[in-house]
C-alpha cells in the first residue's frame, strides 16, 4: 500500500497511487464500481460499446473511481480489453485528431509518420484506422478513460466535436467512461452532438459513517495509530464539519490531515482553510455560466433561505419568464435543485459547498456559518452538565471557601425545594474567586431555571437565566457557548416546547445578535414544532441546517412525524 504521506499528499492525483491502496480507500462506491466493470467487460464480448459520463463536484470520487477500473481492466481483463486512460489535465486536445493521436502515444505507438501526413482529415483518419486494426488483430475493445470531458469540449470547434461523436457511432471499437464535474451543454443541449449521448452517473456524497470510515481508512494506510485509538475525541469536530463539507472524499482526507496534526480547536479556521483550497474550482464552475443564468445562479448561492422564482427575479431584476427558463436549464444540468410545495417552488444550489463558499466570499455569510459551526460541534460534544452537578453534589473533604454554597443549592434542586435553592443563588454575593466554582454556579442556575421553565413558572425560570449569564461573562466565550448548548439539550429533551421557547429568547435577549445566530438551528426547530409546518425546512434554511434541525425536532417531540425525507 501506499506511504503515509502519499495518501495525503495524493488527494488530487490518486494515479499514483497502487490499486491495492485505491481499493481500499473506495468508501461508498464498491457496488457502482462493480457494476460499471461488469458492463464494460460485457461490452467487449457483445460488441456494443458503452458510454459512460461520471458526474459530480470536485473531490467527491471521479479520478478515484476511473483510475480503479483502469486498473482492473488493465490487471485483470487485458485478454479482453486495452485500457487507455489520458492525463487528468490534457492541454493540446483542440481536434478530434489531437484525441485519437494521444491514445496511439498511451499505447507507446509511435505517431510522427502520422503527424507528417499534414492534411487533418487524413490524419484523424488514419489514427482511427490504426486504432481499429489493433482492436481488431487482438480481438479486443479499446475502453478509453477520459477526465474533465467538459473541458475537452471547450477547447473543440463544434465540427471537431461532430467528427469525434461520428467515429464513435460508425465503430464498435472503443468504449469511453469520462468524467466532469456538472452536466454541461455539451452533453444537455439538443443541438449539441454528443446531446442523449452518454449514460450519465451522479456520484453521491459519503454518508456521515462513510466519512469516518474513509478517514479510519487513511490513517491505518498511514500507521497513523494514535489518529484510530483516540478517534472519539475527534468525532465532535468531525459530526459538525460534516454537516458543512458533506460526503466528500478529498474534503475528508484533507480535514484528516488537519486534524490528525491536533488542529481541532478552531473548526471555522478549518473549514475557512478547506473553503478557500476550493476557490479556483468554484470560480470555474461560474466561468462556465453566461449572462442571466451566472446572475440567476448567484442570486440563488447569495441567499440566506431558498428562494422562489418571484424572490429571485425580484433580487435579479429580471423578467419573471426569463427566470423560469433559465431556472429549469439550470436544475437539468445539476446546477440547483427545486423543492415544490403547493403552489410554491423554492430553488437553491445543488452543491452544498458552492452555496458555502460563497457565503464565506462575504462578511454576513461568514457570520452565519461560524456561529453554525460553533454550535454544531458544541452539540456534538459530551454532555459536560451532568458531570459537572455530579462532582457539586459529591460529599466535600476539606471543604474550601464557597464551595459550601454550591452543595447547598445542588441539595436542595436535588430533594426539590427550590425555593431555598432560588434563595442561596439569589444571596450568592460578589464574583466567584475560583472559575470552577463559577461554572459550577452558572450551570446550577440554569439547571433550575430549566426546572422552573418546564413547571411553568416563566418568571423564577427567567430570573435565573439572568442570573446566570450575569455571572457567566467571566468566562471564556466559548465556554458560554458549550454551557449553553448543554443546557438546551437537556431542556430540549424534556420536550416541553414553551419551556425551550422561553429559554431561547431569553439567552437571545441578554447575548444579543451573536446568539441569535448561534442558536438559529434551535430556533428554527421551535418554529417547525409550534406551527407544525415541515415545508419551513424549504423555505427557512439552507441545506447544511435541514439534518440538525430535523433532529432537534425529533428530540423535542419524541416521533418522526416532523422529519421530512432528507
């Protein structure tokens, strides 16, 4: 198998990696693969050439895949089929000639005699015909693997693109599997020449335990041991970028080399790191976009909630027709994807990353997504409240000052007299000396106003809250945010939507903006409850907020009835 740094380092060039490594790295994909390599090989024996056409974004698995099954055909179908596979970038592909040639080179024949035949016609010609007397001398098929299709066709005259579909369909001796990050003109267009050409595959993103898998994977090819033994103290950091980067595999590996290295502290420094590596693609995807749907396209990624036709034509100040058009060309070929409600249709992007990364293009967005991200790998974290109250209510050896307070109030929450605990914490005086004892304080505060919220005694309940973010500003920010996110779970387990109401607008009120972000997902699950309405999960949040959101939900009332089809 490969080295530890090759894995790593090899994230955007898996052909030099050994197949045994690549098939052991394949998280997700083993029955697509399998399938793919059982119809090319029947390909050959029928005679029936297949087209295939890999789509999905950057890093979700295409150069990965297609080098695994060259590999294989080369290893172990060679008596049936001759693999060639052109270079990841191609450069000097401007004619279908140039394209016919370059497989000659792969197969080490060489093609300057060709080339002195000058005229264009009679080169291609000629390179097709050497091509097909080897397919037909050694009885076999020639599957030819070509990546970044879209990019070919780019740099091709529409006449050069008409030859290459031509000799395609007037020979049965190639086979072609290529790749290309979105479904383009080329291929979706009714007056294109390659347009119904190709079967076309979407790769999907990584379930979250396929990330972690595929991560487990990467670490053990790196004797990477510690990385696997502590696993579960980089699980909060991992559940909560997951949300953001997806299933997608080079994501994976390069957030495995952050945090392997111990950079988990700082999940937004991460993902904004990640986000930033992605920039030169991102700008491809909307160079590949003209006029209105580029417009369109960033009027949809520049939203905070999914927008309806009306919404984008008014924010684009286009005419509502033109809208439409364009939005329906631009769902066909992978760009957005729709959700109809009723008489309402909401659009956002297909890609979860690209709406990301444009939201981190600017201040606002940058906003949202860091406090989504602190609140995400807050919520994902143990549980610290209850370890906290245990270590209050244990019984003292030489008792220091103040500490006597907090087993008192833990005493009394514990045998439910709350009156005498809202007494103590209301005759606590001055700040708290020793920050334990402060945390202490604060989490017993809020573990009684939960109590008091649920019972219906808003007023008691909400007095402590104040209490406790009162005395809560000497801590770090941070670990305002963990308390807090604690406290909610556990209200929120109690299922008690006035009481978890309550709370929430009252952290807002006294924390301000900050947490109004903070606490959005929170929020939006409040709503979803209270007026029973799943169609917000469309119209309220982006897609990276629909799954916490959706289990906030399930938690408050206990059922799925709340969870739409995610």
């Amino acid at each position: 198998m490969a080295t530890s740094s090759s894995v790593t380092l090899c994230r955007y060039s898996p052909a030099t990696l050994d197949r045994e490594t690549l098939q052991y790295l394949l998280v997700g994909r083993q029955k697509l693969a399998e399938s793919l390599l059982e119809e090319i090989d029947q390909a050959s024996g029928s005679g029936t050439p297949r087209f295939f056409l890999l789509v999905g974004p950057r890093g979700i698995g295409k150069s990965h895949l297609m080098t695994l099954l060259y590999q294989r055909i080369r290893d172990d179908l060679a008596e049936r089929i001759i693999p060639v596979k052109l270079a990841e970038e191609e450069y000097s592909i401007f004619r279908a000639s140039d394209f016919f040639l370059r497989i000659l080179e792969e197969l080490g024949i060489g093609v300057a005699d060709v080339i002195a035949l000058e005229e264009d016609r009679l080169v291609r010609d000629v390179a097709v015909d050497m091509l097909k007397e080897i397919a037909s001398t050694e009885g076999k098929q020639i599957t030819i693997f070509v990546e970044n299709l879209h990019e070919h066709f780019n740099q091709m005259d529409k006449h050069e693109i008409r030859a290459l579909r031509a000799i395609f369909q007037q020979t049965n001796a190639f086979s072609v599997v290529a790749s290309a990050s979105s479904v383009f003109p080329g291929v979706s267009d009714h007056d294109e020449p390659f347009y119904n050409f190709f079967r076309i595959f979407h790769l999907q993103e990584l379930k979250c335990a396929e990330v972690k898998e595929l991560m487990k994977r990467v670490a053990q090819v790196s004797g990477n041991t510690a990385f696997i033994e502590n696993f579960q103290d980089y699980e909060p950091t991992i559940e909560a970028l997951f949300h953001l980067i997806g299933g997608n595999p080079r994501l994976a590996i390069l957030l495995y080399g952050t945090i392997s290295k111990g950079g988990i502290d700082d999940a937004g420094k991460i993902f904004f790191e990640m986000m930033d590596e992605q920039t030169p693609y991102y700008q491809e995807v909307f160079q590949r976009l003209t006029g209105q749907r580029r417009l369109i396209f960033d009027t949809v990624l520049s939203a905070e909630t999914p927008l309806t036709p009306k919404e984008i034509a008014e924010r684009s100040r286009l005419d509502p027709a033109t809208v439409n058009a364009q939005l329906r060309r631009l769902e066909r070929d992978g760009y957005v994807i729709s959700h109809p409600m009723g008489r309402r249709t909401s659009y956002e992007a297909r890609e979860r990353l690209l709406g990301l990364w444009r939201a981190m293009r600017r201040s606002p967005g940058r906003v949202r997504v860091f406090s989504f991200i602190e609140f995400l790998k807050d919520w994902y974290s143990p549980d610290e409240r209850a370890a906290v109250l245990d270590v209050v209510c244990r019984e003292p050896s030489g008792v220091a000052e103040g500490e006597n307070r907090m087993i008192a109030i833990a005493s009394y929450i514990a045998t439910g007299q709350r009156n005498e605990a809202l007494a103590a914490i209301e005759n606590v005086e001055g700040p708290f000396a020793d920050l334990d004892q402060l945390m202490q304080f604060v989490h017993l505060c809020l573990t009684l106003a939960g109590e008091e919220l649920r019972d219906g005694n808003r007023t008691n309940g909400l007095r402590l809250i104040d209490i406790a973010y009162t005395q809560a500003g000497r801590l770090e920010p941070g670990l305002v945010q963990k308390i807090t996110v604690d406290f909610l779970k556990w209200i929120i387990g109690e299922g008690e939507i006035p009481a978890i109401k309550s709370a929430v607008d009252e952290i807002v009120r006294l924390k301000g903006t900050e947490f109004q972000w903070f606490l959005k997902s929170v929020a939006d699950a409040i709503e979803i409850v209270e007026t029973n309405d799943t169609k917000l999960y469309y119209t309220n949040m982006q897609p990276e907020e629909r799954e916490i959101v959706a289990g906030i939900v399930q938690r408050i009332t206990g059922v799925e009835e709340l969870v739409p089809g995610l």
